[in-house]
C-alpha cells in the first residue's frame, strides 16, 4: 500500500519516493517497498513539492521550500537521504521535471 503523495517509482519497481503527512501536516519524504512487509524509511523531513529520480535510481532531485520560503532543490542519496549538494536553478523556477 502506498502512502502519501507518490513523487517517484524506482525503475526496478522495487519502491517508491513518497511525501507522507502527519496529523499536524507536517511532511516527511519516504523511500516506501513496493511489496508487503517492508519497512518505510524516513528519509528527510520538511515541505516539499518535488522529488524525481535520475537515471539508475542512485539519485533523487528534491524540491523543497527553505527557510526563507524560498523554493530549493537539492540532489539526494535516495537510499539514505544524504543529501549530496544543492541544485542551481533560475530564482523563479517552483517545480521541475527529470526525463
């Protein structure tokens, strides 16, 4: 069962990106199994409006909104969260695609 808003599905089909909700609305971004009995893994917490995954699932573009309320995206370990770097976009740019 999937949970949340699904953002992106490994091409393997193996799992998913998700951004879950909690009663107070705050967000979470969760790498959630495609299959039963496997556990979700938290992978980043904030407010996010995008997540898509590059060639080969071994990194995830994230758009969030900073601290400033700014949109921001970053280039994430989709197995971890770590994040890897910041990715520069045009001041106006609020969501993206990946091809």
């Amino acid at each position: 069962k999937l949970e949340g808003d699904l953002m992106a599905i490994a091409r393997d089909g193996r799992w998913a990106l998700s951004v879950r909700y909690d009663r107070e609305g705050n967000q979470s971004l969760v790498r959630l199994p495609m299959h039963e009995g496997g556990e979700a893994t938290v992978l980043a917490e904030g407010t996010f409006t995008d997540a898509n995954l590059v060639e080969g699932d071994r990194e995830a573009i994230v758009g969030h909104y900073g601290r400033d309320g700014s949109p921001t995206f970053a280039s994430i370990d989709p197995a971890t969260g770590t994040e890897l770097g910041l990715v520069k976009v045009q001041p106006a740019t609020s969501s993206f695609g990946v091809i």
